[in-house]
C-alpha cells in the first residue's frame, strides 16, 4: 500500500510558479507559463516516484 500523495491547493501551485517566473525574470531567465508549472509540479513530485500528469492531479482543488 502507497502513501497518498498531498499536494498544495492549484492556488498555491500557480502562485508558485508565478512567483519563480517573476525570480528568473529578475536574474535575465524568461520562461513560459507553462513551464514554469511544470517545473512547480515536478518539484511537488520529488521523492514519490510518481511523474506529476494531468491523471495525478485530479485530487487538486481551486484555492482555500
């Protein structure tokens, strides 16, 4: 038996990678919006084993 996963809200995912978007861009790195979610999402899934997919995600909610 696996442990489940416990994922921050998609509020606070997005405004994670929101935020990292805004830090690269202050040190000359511009990425896109979809790749900075996908680099919030892949941070969440360290150490699980698990490749955070659009199927992994289906226990997320929209905010608080």
């Amino acid at each position: 038996m696996t442990t489940p996963i416990t994922l921050p809200s998609l509020f606070d995912l997005k405004t994670e990678a929101r935020q990292l978007r805004q830090d690269l861009a202050a040190f000359g790195t511009a990425i896109s919006h979809g790749q900075s979610l996908e680099r919030i999402a892949n941070r969440h899934a360290i150490g699980t084993g698990i490749p955070f997919t659009p199927q992994s995600a289906t226990g997320l909610h929209a905010g608080p």
